[in-house]
C-alpha cells in the first residue's frame, strides 16, 4: 500500500503514520508526494493553545472519509513531551480515516509502543480516578473498553503483588544472559548459539559472567543495594552442564547480597531437551523459585517446521521430572500463529496445557522480527490471518479465566500478528515478579552475560538509560571487563 501524505512538513511524524500504516497493511510506504499513491491522505494542522487537526483519505476510485480532532495542548518543559501530544493528535485523524477505510477497528487505537500499561500505571501514580483515567485512555488513544479493561486487570493485579511497586527504584533487578541453546529456532532472534562443539567458547564465556557477577555483587554491596528479582534467560541458561549451573549459583550466593531474601530467582529452562534430573538437583540446591519449560505448541509437525528438535512427549515428561523433583513454580510458553497452524492445533495445545496446570501460562501470538530465519523466508512459512489469529486470542482468554488463571502483565510487538499482544497468565499469587519489573520500567535492571540489556532508571527523575553488552559470545569474551566497568560508572552517577 503506497499513501502519500499532504500537509505535514515536520518530518517526525512520519515514522508514527508508518508504524501505524503497518497496523493495516502488510507491506505500506508512506511518502509525501502525490505520484503513483493507493492512497492520499490530506491533513490540515492547526496550532496554538490547542491543536487542530483534519485528515481526508481519498482512495483511487476517488472515494473520499474524513475525521477532525482537537484537544487543548498542556505546557511541557520538554520540546519533545510537547511535539508528542501533537503527533498524537494527527495519528488520532489518520488512525480513524484508515479505520473507516478498511473497516478494521484497531483495538490498541493509535499505541504503537511496547507497554500499554505503563500509561495507566502512569495515571494512578498521578491519582487520577479510575473512570477519568479509562476515559483519557478512550478519548486520547482511540483504545477499546475490551483492552482498557484488560490493563486495569494487569495494574491492579501488579499492584496487589508488588504493593510497592512505585517505591522499589532504590533496589534492582538482575538479568543474566546465557547466549547458548541446542539448535536456533526457526522465529529467533535471541542472542543464542548451538552450543555443540563450542565448549571452549562455553568455557570462556562463563568467566567472562564470573567476573561480571563477582564485580556488580560487591559494587552493590558496597552502596548498600537489595536485589528484587533476578532472572537467567538467553538462549537456554540450562543448555549448560550440571556443574557449570552448579558453579554459576554457588558464584550468585557469594557475591550477591542478601541472596536468601531476594523475592524471586527464576530460570529459563525453555528448551525442553536441556532438562535432566541433575540439572533440576542443582536448581533445588539453590532455591531457584521459577522456571520456564516451553512447548509454544503441542503439535509435533510445527515444533519440526520451527527448527525446535525435541519431541511433545519430551515436553511433558519433563514438565511431569521437574514436578516430581520439586519445581512447584513452572511457567510455560505458547504461542499463537505459528506455521501451519489454526484454531484445531491451538485448542489442541490448551487441551494438553489442561492436563499440566502449570503456574503460570504465557501466550505470545507470533511476530515476524526482522533478523529470524522466519522473515528472511517468509514465503516458506504458512500463518493464520488476522481473524483466526483473533479467534485463537479469544480460546486463550476463555480458557485462562475459565482456569483460574489471571493475567498479569502484557507487552506488544512490532509486526505482531493481527497488532494483538502478548499476554502473561498466572493462577493467584504466582506471578511473576521479574516480568512486571521488566514491564513496567520502575527499576533500574542490570543486564550481566552476553546480548544482555541494561535499563538504568534514574531513581529520582524515573529517566531511563539503556545499555547492551555485546550479543555474540567472542566480542564478550573480548570486552567483558570494559563492559562492566562501563555499567558501575552509569551505576556511580544513579546511585550516589
Ligand atoms: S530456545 Fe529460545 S532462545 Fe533458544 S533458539 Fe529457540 S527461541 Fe531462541
């Protein structure tokens, strides 16, 4: 789809009409001359105390629609905090022309970003009443009652299990990467390795986390600093051995502070295939309250198609080890939309999830990232349209609420499959902790080991500073001390 866009010179805007133009269309280019467009679109901006804005669509059979908004401008300090409520308000024109274009109703309205619920976790740190916030949520962002209803579940649900939830930016969060699983995923785009045949690397690696570990643990016991959650993801941090996670733990107790009152130490271990009875000894060792194993689906043909080789049965039987050795918070991952599959495989895999009642359920509907084999290929790979992709959310919900499960926090991707979400599904009190951390952006979280990211959050002016360690294991064996001491000087400045 080509739209050729009339009346806004600021070049800012455009990037907003794109990535909601991407809402709508698989393929779309906005540009601002009239040559060879599908579409036109014609604004009219206005602004002074308030902005005034106008769209008109006129398509090629030279069918013409048509939307008008205005809203009073609130004074910032911030050029760009200002330019945002402007930028808004034409994406609140186009959005509703494309919408009676295409007469596809965008639940998200005119949100485009990542953590939806971050703005109502805004509106009640502000105090705002609950309906006066819901109605903003309405009127600002064109969002549907259905999602602001599906926010304020998650922020209440937050706040009743983090009640101190606004207050926890002078602890941290630890994040820690293990970039290695045993084959790549066809949708991947995780710092992750095959690790058969690079044991050396393996090996160098982990001192590399070693040292990490042993330098942000004393930093923090020095400054006096509580860690809130830590979480090992990756790749699969159990795609190691028994004695490496062994070794990594017994690193985690000693240079960590206070480890014992940590309120949750969770581990991915994703890939069913990495599970053995010596690993789930080591984690029992430990007190890892939480793991992840994932099927994302119970058909045996689309895990093939997507590059994971382990079997069904292999998922289950380790669900069923980890329980009988004492895992008692397991997490476990679907995801929606993948190759091949509809409503039958989806209803299929919520069937088999039935017999396993993990704690917690997250559903991912599948997005097409840019860098995975997926995309490069898309033409190989066959996925659900947006309908179905609806309808598989909808079995999901029902499912969940008829289950006793709740959601708890919910992100959205870009070229998400029918601009649907994420979402985190959990009985009553077991939770995730980290997620809503990583969610909701109140503390600082240190990223240690490779691709890992930093989100330094400035405890006073909430700003937030990101930091990336390398993603590939021999840039990070290469440069993981500069790394790290580049983090405790970001840490120095926050934490005086
Ligand atoms: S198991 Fe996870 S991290 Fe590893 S390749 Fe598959 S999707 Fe990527």
């Amino acid at each position: 789809m080509k739209i050729s866009i009339q009346g806004l010179e600021d070049e800012r805007f455009y990037r907003q009409l794109q990535l909601i133009a991407n809402l709508f269309f698989e393929e779309s280019q906005i540009f601002s001359m009239q040559a060879e467009a599908d579409l036109l679109i014609k604004f009219h901006l206005h602004v002074e105390e308030t902005v005034q804005v106008s769209a008109e669509l006129v398509d090629n059979v030279e069918k013409t629609y048509r939307a008008e908004y205005q809203k009073e401008l609130v004074p910032s300090d911030s050029e760009k905090e200002f330019f945002k409520q402007i930028k808004n308000a034409v994406s609140h024109v186009y959005l509703t022309v494309l919408q009676d274009w295409t007469g596809i109703k965008q639940k998200w309205g005119i949100l485009t970003g990542v953590r939806p619920t971050k703005l109502l976790h805004r509106k009640v740190q502000e105090g705002i009443p609950t309906e006066i916030a819901h109605q903003q949520l309405k009127d600002d962002y064109l969002i549907t009652d259905e999602k602001i209803l599906l926010m304020q579940q998650i922020v209440d649900r937050q706040l009743t299990v983090v009640p101190d939830l606004y207050t926890l930016q002078k602890e941290v969060s630890i994040y820690i990467g293990i970039p290695f699983c045993p084959t790549k995923c066809a949708y991947c785009t995780f710092p992750a390795y095959a690790i058969n045949g690079r044991q050396g690397s393996v090996d160098s690696f982990l001192g590399g986390l070693h040292y990490e570990m042993r330098k942000i643990g004393s930093w923090l016991k020095e400054k006096g600093i509580r860690i809130t959650t830590v979480y090992y993801g990756g790749g699969t941090p159990t795609s190691i051995t028994a004695e490496e996670m062994d070794m990594l733990y017994d690193e985690m107790y000693t240079s960590f502070p206070d480890v014992e009152n940590i309120r949750e130490i969770t581990v991915e271990a994703g890939r069913p295939d990495t599970i053995t009875p010596e690993k789930l000894v080591v984690l029992k060792k430990w007190n890892i309250d939480r793991i992840s194993i994932n099927p994302q689906s119970y058909t045996q043909e689309t895990l093939k198609a997507i590059g994971r080789h382990h079997t069904v049965s292999e998922t289950i039987d380790k669900f069923h080890l980890a329980r009988s050795m004492g895992m008692n918070n397991i997490n476990m991952d679907l995801i929606i939309g993948l190759p091949g599959e509809g409503t039958t495989e989806f209803k299929h895999s919520l069937a088999e999830t039935e017999k396993l009642m993990p704690e917690s359920l997250t559903v991912h509907t599948l997005s097409f990232k840019r860098a995975s084999e997926m995309t490069k290929n898309k033409e190989k790979y066959k996925v659900a349209d947006r309908g179905e992709v609806e309808k598989m959310m909808e079995l999901a919900k029902d499912w969940t609420v008829s289950h006793g499960y709740v959601p708890y926090y919910l992100y959205r991707q870009k070229n998400i499959l029918g601009n649907l979400e994420n979402v985190g599904y959990s009985l009553p009190n077991q939770e995730s902790i980290y997620n809503i951390m990583i969610m909701e952006e109140q503390q600082t979280i240190i990223g240690l080991g490779c691709g890992a990211a930093s989100k330094f959050i400035d405890p006073d002016s909430g700003k937030i500073t990101h930091f990336a360690n390398p993603k590939d294991p021999k840039t990070y064996n290469e440069s993981f001390e500069a790394y790290t001491e580049d983090k405790i000087k970001i840490l120095d400045e926050l934490f005086t």
